[in-house]
C-alpha cells in the first residue's frame, strides 16, 4: 500500500475530530460565553449539515485546482478556523470560526477519500478508500473523549489548541511527501446533480442513507438503552462503549479489503444484510454478556465497513463522475446522522428505548432493499443506457 495512503488517513483524523469534539466541551463553553447548552448545540448542527451539503458543491467547484496546492490551501483555510477558534473572544466568532472550519474541513474529507484510490493499483482501490476511513471514524470515536479530557483540565480552548498543532503537522507533511496530482478533467455542475437522475446511483445513495439512519437511531441513544436494558454497571458500560469504538475504527480497512476480494456488489448486500440482522438479534443476546459484547463489535465492525465497499461500487458504476458520486455519499452519511438521531428520539419519546434497535433494524432492511435494486439495474443517465452493471 502507498505510503501516502496512510498520510491521508491522518489528514482525515484530524479534519474529523473536529466534527463532534464539541460533545465533550459543551458545558465549558457555555458557561465560557454565557450562553444556553441549545446555542452551543448550533455548533455542532452548522457543522454537520454544511459538511453533509458543502463537500459535493466545492469538490465540483475547484476540480481545475492542482490537488497538492487544493489539500495545503484548504489546511491553511482550516488552521485560520482552528487559531480563531482558540482565540475567539465572543460567541459569534466562534460561531464564525465553526463554519470555516466545516466549509475547509468538508473539501479536506472528500479530497482524501477521492484522492486515495488514485495512489493505488486496481486491486487495492477500496482497502486504500477504507484506511481512510479508518481515520474518520477513529476521529469520531477518540474526538469526544479528547474533548472531554482536556477540556476538563485546562479548559475548553485546549482541544483545539491540539487541532491546531495536528494541523500544522500535516501542513509541513503534505509540503514534504506529497507529489503534486493533476486534477481531473472539471465537471459542470449540472453533473452534480445530472448523476442522480441514473436510479442506479441515487438507490445507492439513498442505501448509504438509510443504513446510517438506521445505526444512529440506535448509536445515539445506545448509553440509555444500556441502562435500561441491561444491568451493566458504568465501569462495563464505558468497557462496552470503548469496544465499540476499537473495534469501528477497524471497520473501514475491513469493509474495503472485502470488496477488493469479493468485489462491491456483493460486499455490500451481504454486509447490509448482516447489519440489519444483528440489530434485530442484539436484544436477544443481552441475558449473555460474552455473546453480546461479541454482538456489538461485529455491530461496530459494520458500521463503518459499508461506505467503503459502496465507495468503490459508485466508482465502478461511473467513473467520469466518480468523484462526485463519493462526495454526494459521504453528503448521504451525514445527513444519515442528522436523521437517525431525530427518529430515535421520537421513539424514545413516544414508546421506549427498547424500541430503538427494531427500528434500526428496519432501516437498514429498507437499505438492503435499496442497494438490491441498485445492482441489479443497468446504469442510465439522461435517459440512456450507458454501460451495464458493475460485476
């Protein structure tokens, strides 16, 4: 594997963690600014929906820029974010500092994830997609717990004073070990959006879309469905939580050595087929710790092994536009995010916690439902058959 491939995942690492660092900090700032917890809660909602709706925009709005000069003026554009997140003198400036760093941070993301694929031969494109990956969710997991951390020991600036030095560091790396990397011939922006009209690609996207509806419904609230489900003690709740998150961040390397080995197609239905399963099986196996904490690491596992498998399909299926189609499925994860966790706390409003890994379950049976229409039509654009399924 190219070396580089490994260097992007470290960009990725550090882009992500500022997504949901402020978890952990919350309170801190609050109580910095004088604000209520909901106006800190802004931070974490522009964040995500300008990742989930900016990435696709920008990476077909800068597809004539050099990709080595692209990376390094987004991290510059991420380091301002970063300097004037720690030296904010106001709430309004931070607010401000947010979406500079959402705005850079969400072209950094989808650069790697694009880019990746492009330092690797044909067999290696999806482990190369999900070591990057790799990085995301292994931000996601240790981002909170860093936050929290240092925010509790020197205050909440602390993290972002850590972001900043990380940011500095993969400024002098992309300088120093970067090649510079033609970019693709641009890409109008009704292509954008031209994409979607194939029902191949957009029952694609709305499996990515479904399957992480489905996983936050349940991820979002899982801390209260262990307490009222199990008798687990904090100490195992947090040995839980931490299993998790060890056992997601590998998730992605296994997801795209899986579809180098078995192709995206089946890796894919056969991966969304299990997911559905272990949600319906999960309360099942709570009477039996070993078998359940085995049920929530393969779990893990699963939630971050698909994206990269249905990265590599969406190439395979066009490549002109392949780039595009990443970015739009990263767009399809976030905004998974965002609507898993407004359906689990309807369900916890109005039935029960219990409920939550049923209706995840659901979800991403629905996903499976999707991804199998998806393989199995030809792919069409403007009404024209282009070329015939991916095998």
């Amino acid at each position: 594997m190219d070396k580089r491939v490994y260097f992007l995942m470290v960009i990725s690492f550090v882009i992500g963690m500022v997504e949901l660092i402020i978890n952990g900090i919350i309170d801190l700032i609050a109580e910095d600014f004088n604000v209520p917890l909901s106006w800190v809660g802004l931070l974490i909602t522009v964040f995500s929906l300008i990742f989930a709706v900016a990435s696709p925009i920008l990476l077909v709005v800068t597809g004539h820029i050099e990709r080595k000069r692209l990376i390094l003026s987004s991290l510059y554009i991420f380091l301002f974010g970063s300097l004037l997140t720690v030296f904010s003198p106001t709430f309004f400036i931070l607010f401000l500092a947010r979406i500079i760093l959402a705005l850079s941070g969400a072209l950094l993301i989808i650069l790697c994830i694009v880019l990746a694929p492009t330092l690797v031969d044909e067999t290696h494109k999806g482990r190369a997609i999900g070591i990057v990956s790799m990085g995301v969710s292994a931000s996601l997991v240790l981002g909170v717990p860093i936050g929290l951390v240092l925010g509790d020991s020197f205050g909440w600036r602390a993290p972002f004073v850590l972001i900043t030095l990380l940011t500095i560091l993969s400024i002098l790396g992309v300088h120093l070990f970067m090649e510079r990397s033609k970019p693709r011939p641009p890409v109008p922006l009704k292509e954008l959006w031209g994409g979607l009209k194939s029902k191949k690609i957009l029952l694609a996207h709305g499996a990515t879309l479904l399957y992480m509806t489905g996983h936050t419904a349940m991820y979002a609230y899982f801390k209260p469905y262990l307490e009222e489900m199990t008798s687990l003690s904090p100490t195992w709740i947090n040995i839980v939580y931490f299993l998790f998150g060890a056992f997601a961040v590998f998730g992605g390397g296994f997801g795209g050595t899986m579809a180098d080995k078995f192709g995206s197609k089946k890796t894919i239905l056969l991966l969304i087929g299990i997911f559905s399963g272990v949600f319906f099986i999960l309360p099942a196996t709570i009477p039996f710790l070993p078998i359940f904490l085995l049920t929530v690491m393969g779990w893990a596992m699963l939630s971050w092994a698909i994206s990269p498998a249905m990265q590599s399909y969406l190439i395979e299926t066009d490549p002109k536009s392949g780039d595009i189609q990443q970015s739009l499925s990263n767009s399809s994860l976030h905004l998974g995010v965002a609507l898993g966790s407004l359906i689990g706390g309807y369900v916890v409003d109005h039935f029960s916690v219990a409920s939550n890994s049923w209706v995840g379950g659901i979800l991403i049976g629905v996903s499976f439902l999707f991804a199998f229409l998806s393989s199995r039509l030809k792919y069409e654009k403007w009404g024209k058959v282009m070329e015939r399924t991916a095998p």
